[in-house]
C-alpha cells in the first residue's frame, strides 16, 4: 500500500483480480449484471469476510422527526476502507459524527455497492442504518434495465438478488438510481422491481429500508425534478422514501412535503457538499440548505460529505471535519442519543492513528486505519475560536510526548481524549462526552474509567440525571474529594492497573439511581489544590469509559473450548526469507455461547533454543499483528526469521465492554516451520509433470 520512489524500476503489472484465491480481504462492488445473476460473489474468498459483526439494535426504526441520510460519495468508493483488515493509513478518511446521522448510504458508480464491513459495523454500533447502491447509467446501464426489466418475473428475479446480498453481508437496504431513460413500457416492470424489492427487504430484514433516487421519471424519461411531484410519486409510493436531487429552489421541500401527505419524513431533500448546483452552495454554507428543509418539516440527504477531506481544506482534517459538523449539528441538532443500553464502552477511538494500545500498553507503534475498530464516538463540541478556551480538547490517535515519564497516549485500542491548557487557580472547565438515555433501574450500575495525568491535574466525571417526578440531578466523580463543586461529589475506589500500564490510573463507583434517566456525561478538569501563581499548565488524558451491571472481570471461555484451524497454508520466500500467508478460523465449542465483536491477533516465533530450554520455555515476543471483527483472519506473507521452528498464533478474545482475554488462556493455532529443504520440495510438487521431468533429466 505504499509508493514506490522514481528511481525504483516499476514491478510488472499484477495479475487480473482474482477474487476466488486467497489474499488479503477486501471489499468490491458486483460490476455486471452477470455476476449478480451467477453468484460467484459468495464463491469469492473474501464474502465471509464482507459480513458486518455487528447487528443493527433490534426494534430501531426511524424516528418520527425530520432525519438526515448522508450519502459517502468519497474518491469513488473502495480507498482505504476496502482493507478489512485494515490499513495502513493514519490519515485515511473517516466518519465519527454518527450522533447526527440517521442512515448512511455507501455509494460508488458501479452496478452493485456493497458497504464495506467497516462503515456497517460502526454505523449500526451508533444505531444508523446503512444502505448499498444499485446504479444504473449510459448505454450499459440501458442494456441493464432491458434485460432487468423484459418481464415480471425478471424484474422480481433480481430483485431477490439484490435482498440476498442484504440479508449475507448483513446491512439494511438499498438506495436505487436509475439514471437512464427508458422505454413507457418498461416502467409498469420497474415499478415491478421497486415494490417488489422493498417488500421483500422488509420480509427478510424488519426495520430495512428501500430509498428511490429522482432520476428517471414515471414517463420514462431522465429527468430530475429537483422534488417530490406527480413525475416520481409513484415510486416513493412503493418505496421507503425519495432521495431528491440538489437542484431545488426555496420553496420545493414545502411543496414536495406537501405532496407528501403524512409521509413527509420520507422525503429527503438532496445537498452537494461540492455545492454543484446545489441550493445555497453546500461546502461551508450547507447549513443553509440544511436550515430551509428542518424549517419545512421534511428529512436532508447529504451528498459528499468528503469533501472536507478531498479538497484537503485547512487546517488539518480532524479540525475542518469537526468545523464542518458542527454546522450539521447547529442546524438539525443531536439525533442519536448513547448510552442508550449496557454495557457501554467507549475508548474513543476513531479507527485510524500511529499505535495502538491494550489495557495501557502500545502493541502497535505504525500508522493504521480500520474503522471497524470505532467503539462510541463523544459528542464534542466545536468552538470556532479556540484562544476563548482555556483547555483544548482533542480526540488523539497520536502519542503525546510531554515528558519521559508519559509516553503513551492510548489505554485501550488507537485513540483517547487528551485536555490540554492553562488553569486559574480554583478554575474549572467542562466539556460535554456523551448525551445519552439510560433508564436506571433497582440495581446500581459501575462506572469505570482510566485517567492518565501530570502534576496535579485532575479529571473527573460529571454525570446529570432527569426523573419526571424528582427532576434534575448531577453527581461528580473525582479520584480526590473535594469542595470546588455543588454536585453531589462521589470519589471512586482505585482499581488495581495493568502492570505495563505506567501512568495510568483506573477509578471504578458505583451509582443507584433507580427510576432516572442518565442524560449527560461531562468530562471536568481541575486543580487538586490551589497554586501559588495564577494560571499553571494543565495535561491529562481521559482513556476510557465503561458503564456495566457488574463490577466482576469478564470470564472468557478457556482456549481449551475453542475449535481453532488454519487453511490455504503456503509457504515461500521473499528477499531471501522464508514467508508463510495462511487463513486462521476459530469457533466456539459451543455454538450458542456469547458472541464476541473482535478478535486481536498476535504471533509467537518461536525458535528451538526457546523451545528446548532446559529451564523451560524461554520469554518469547508477541508480536501484534493485527485485529478480526468476524472468527477468521488472513496472515499475509508474514516473514519468519531463519531459526523459527514453530509458530503460535495467539487469538485475544475481546469484549463489548472493552475487556480483553489474557493472552496466557486465548485460543491458538500453532504450525511447524517448514526447513528449507521442505519448501523447495513443496515447490517441486507444484510443477508440472512435463517441467519435473526436465529437471530430473538435467
């Protein structure tokens, strides 16, 4: 995934993709009408590994109010996302502003886009629904709904299809878009494919969704009409909804809703980021196209939201991606709440970034990317003037280096918030992390968090309660008591931290608040005591938060209960060492045990010295090689040193509330290291009768 210098002679040119040989997952688009009808995407190596891992919540329908769908529209698709594994990318491109998103729909221009696995599994951990793309445009594509299209049951057959792909990868519907023009009597069979199509998503899949694109006209013709009229009405009134182009005027989202009747919700006025003929010119000024439609009473589809990262806009992408949000969530405000369940987890990590840690300790130390690897995202709020604050708050995936003794920015996974500043004696500042809806019940809940800090700089937890009957409540939790605060103040027991976790302190308290509502989470920085001059510096590092019912370690299934294997073993050479690239799988004993959301993966070379010690095993390194959010991982030409003998892959089963198994207990598949000897006769093998017999000869 690298470049390659000028001065270096260019490789050949790859082979043709073949996607029915193993190597490292990606995701891809279905192309051709052809492959969607042959099926050969579930033949591919890489379809298991395109499920998400993470179901969408049960019973989370759309919300009686005007939504915001936001169309990915980024660099065509399929760029650093499409490494499922993940990438190697620091500065790829993401989303985490999910708590204003209600569906997010996947787009490219190819026939058939599947979501990558990535964006489904944060999406519906945020409780959005997620859509693929079918597409068609220009002659192909009229050569596409002529064939699609030539009857009932044609149009019924691909249709099914298209559910099939749904329901296996494990996403929630389909936006469609016929952009071509088409014959008048071609349309009584797509309105055919769009009914048929949208309830059959509803059978399989409850709560999914159906969305028509305004492109081609119940007449036939392509013709966007920039609203909902008698045109398009017929096919918003057999689908979930219309995505209307961006071309609109004033007074079309009242018009359109109009027409709309009692399903005004369901239509979603159209906004281009690029602000390409777009009402009020998208990019910095989008929410005034934003402000017109929640005005109106009608849903927004926003188109492109890369574009912040596209056009590289200034300063830095973190900081113009939340700028530009911000105008989201000024216009249309917060519509997903969390936490909303338990148990809740949060390490802040925003799937991309320069290490990554577990339980305090860096096991990675070089750039990544996998969205997948998003757990909760803080509502942080932009402030546009950054000198009237006098602590600056950054979710970070970099390590901060303010002194020896704090080197590693990250408790759990790539990321943390790190509050960083100046402080006025007996000063305090807040910042909001979390606007959720918890119902407490008879039992108390465990808030535990981890907080790595300098001097004297403390960070505590403002927590706000609502209960009809008995109003409003706040608690504070602090590692030290103090008077600084009218909250009710509780100080947290010390829990006992990693030993590779220097630094790091973790600070668990149980709460009862039987018939309130959890509402808010604050982050409050503050001095533990006064200082002698007026302002100080200020440093700390929030790690982590959970909220669970137990205050117990979680108890992972011993190694001994686990069904691990390893295929497509093939071993090589390359510059002179030897490789390996085989696909480890692993699964439960028992099938109806807990399901886990992710798997880290390390590697044990070990040598015979290590092995045949006669004290004993020596210490041997585990080397972190990467993470599974499904129960398979593909190792890639993974070189091995000359004097390897054995190799261990260790699987560290990790989860929801951000627990990780010991590595001692994990499941592991352990395999011989082929000698040199072995390889080569491997490799004879694989030759051809007439080239074995060649070689004999000579």
């Amino acid at each position: 995934m690298s470049g390659q210098s000028n001065d270096q002679k260019s490789d050949p040119t790859p082979p043709p993709f073949d996607p029915s040989k193993p190597s490292v997952p990606i995701s891809y688009p279905i192309k051709t009408l052809e492959d969607l009808e042959n099926g050969s995407y579930y033949k591919s190596f890489h379809y298991p590994f395109n499920k998400t891992s993470v179901p969408l919540r049960p019973n989370t329908g759309l919300a009686q109010r005007p939504r915001v769908l936001v169309c990915h529209d980024m660099q065509g698709g399929y760029v650093d996302d499409k490494w499922i594994q993940g990438g190697e990318n620091s500065g790829a491109y993401a989303i985490w502003h999910w708590y204003l998103i209600d569906v997010f729909v996947y787009f490219s221009h190819y026939l058939v886009t599947l979501p990558p696995p990535c964006w489904t599994n944060t999406a519906h951990t945020h409780g959005v629904k997620v859509l693929g793309t079918f597409i068609v445009e220009g002659e192909e594509g009229t050569a596409t709904c002529n064939k699609i299209l030539s009857t009932k049951e044609s149009a019924q057959k691909y249709a099914e299809l298209l559910v099939e792909l749904a329901v296996a990868l494990g996403f929630d519907g389909w936006l469609l878009n016929m952009e071509v023009d088409l014959d008048i009597s071609q349309i009584p069979n797509l309105k055919e494919f769009v009914s048929y199509l949208t309830q059959t998503m509803h059978s399989s899949a409850p709560g999914s969704l159906v969305i028509w694109y305004d492109s081609v006209t119940i007449d036939g013709t392509l013709s966007w009409q920039n609203q909902l009229n008698e045109k398009n009405k017929p096919f918003f009134d057999i689908s979930d909804g219309i995505f209307v182009n961006y071309s609109w005027e004033e007074d079309y989202p009242k018009l359109s809703a109009t027409v709309a009747g009692d399903r005004k919700l369901d239509v979603y006025m159209g906004i281009d980021v690029f602000g390409r003929g777009t009402y009020g010119g998208g990019q910095w000024t989008t929410n005034v196209a934003l402000d017109v439609i929640k005005k109106d009473d009608v849903s927004a589809a926003i188109f492109a939201p890369g574009w912040v990262y596209e056009t590289k806009q200034p300063p830095d992408f973190q900081t113009a991606q939340n700028r530009w949000w911000s105008l989201v969530e000024k216009s249309w405000g917060i519509v997903q709440n969390y936490p909303k369940t338990l148990p809740f987890y949060s390490n802040f990590d925003q799937g991309r970034g320069n290490h990554i840690s577990v339980d305090g300790a860096q096991v990675l130390r070089t750039q990544w990317n996998n969205i997948s690897s998003q757990t909760f995202q803080p509502f942080l709020e932009y402030v546009d003037d950054s000198t009237s604050k006098t602590i600056e708050v950054r979710v970070e995936s970099m390590n901060w280096l303010m002194n020896d003794s704090f080197k590693e920015a990250s408790f759990n996974g790539g990321g943390n918030i790190t509050f960083k500043g100046t402080l006025k004696a007996g000063a305090s500042f807040s910042t909001r992390l979390f606007s959720g809806q918890l119902l407490m019940g008879p039992l108390p809940i465990y808030f535990t968090y981890s907080v790595n800090s300098e001097g004297n700089s403390q960070l505590g937890l403002s927590l706000e309660f609502s209960s009809e009957t008995e109003g409003k409540k706040k608690l504070f939790l602090t590692s030290q008591g103090t008077n600084q605060f009218s909250s009710e103040v509780l100080v947290p027991r010390q829990l006992t931290a990693p030993d590779n976790a220097p630094g790091w302190a973790m600070q668990e308290v149980s709460i009862a608040m039987n018939g309130y509502t959890l509402t808010e989470i604050h982050a409050v920085c503050y001095k533990q005591q006064p200082e002698i001059t007026n302002t100080t510096e200020y440093f700390a590092v929030l790690g982590d938060i959970k909220i669970s019912t137990s205050s117990k370690n979680t108890e992972f299934p011993p190694s001994t209960s686990w069904i691990v294997d390893g295929q497509y073993i093939e071993w090589g050479t390359s510059q002179g060492s030897k490789t390996l690239s085989l696909k480890i799988s692993w699964k439960p004993e028992d099938e109806k045990g807990p399901l886990f959301p992710k798997y880290n993966i390390y590697v044990e070379k070990l040598s015979k010295q290590s092995i045949q010690t006669l004290k004993g095993t020596l210490e041997s390194v585990r080397e972190y090689i990467g993470v599974a959010h499904i129960e398979a991982f593909y190792v890639s030409q993974l070189v091995i040193p000359s004097d390897t003998s054995s190799l261990k892959f260790i699987i560290q089963v990790c989860n929801v509330d951000g627990a990780s198994q010991n590595l001692d207990d994990a499941p592991f598949f352990q395999l011989d290291v082929q000698s040199s000897t072995n390889i080569l006769s491997l490799l004879f093998g694989c030759l051809p009768p007439l080239v074995k017999k060649i070689i004999a000869y000579l």
